[in-house]
C-alpha cells in the first residue's frame, strides 16, 4: 500500500476536522462539560448554581465529579447547564457581570 501524501510533520497544521468545520458558531462546540460546570461554578458558587438549576448535585454536598457523573446521565439537566452556560457568555459580552 502506497500513500501519496506525506506524513504530517512538526512543522505541519493540522486541516479542521470536518465536525469543527461543520460547527463554527456554536460556542459549545469543543467544550467539555467539566469546563462548563467548572465556569459556572466560579461565576455562580454551588449555591447560586442550586438557585438557577433545582437539581440535588448543586444543592446537596456539590461536587464536581458527583455533578459530572448526574449530568452525563440526564439529558434534560445537561442541557440546563448549557443553556446556563450560553446565558452567562451573552451576559458576558454585554458587560453586565454584575451578578
């Protein structure tokens, strides 16, 4: 088996993948969901985070993996903390961080 192109090198950049070309503009695209809660819990505290999403991970002795290992398993959770997320980078660039 031949191959016409080289191997890349250290010199190289690597072409986008097509999933990171396909999605340009979603400002969860490459994000882990580790760094989601990680940010929100910095902005917000666990107990803000209780307050905004009513879920026992962030009301009752919060953690982050104990929060990681429900998110995964609840879609609907999942994707309260990243709409939470997406609300919080809006704010954000508005420049009102006053929360």
């Amino acid at each position: 088996m031949t191959h016409d192109s080289p191997a890349p090198g250290p010199g190289t950049t690597p072409t986008p993948t097509p999933a990171a070309a396909s999605q340009p503009r979603n400002p969860l695209h490459g994000l882990t969901l580790s760094h989601i809660v990680e940010a929100l819990q910095a902005r917000y505290g666990w107990a803000g985070l209780g307050e905004r999403i009513a879920v026992r991970c962030f009301t009752h002795e919060p953690s982050l993996n104990a929060s990681l290992k429900f998110l995964r398993k609840t879609p609907w959770a999942r994707a309260k903390v990243e709409s939470l997320y997406l609300f919080m980078l809006r704010e954000q660039r508005r420049g009102g961080q006053q929360r």
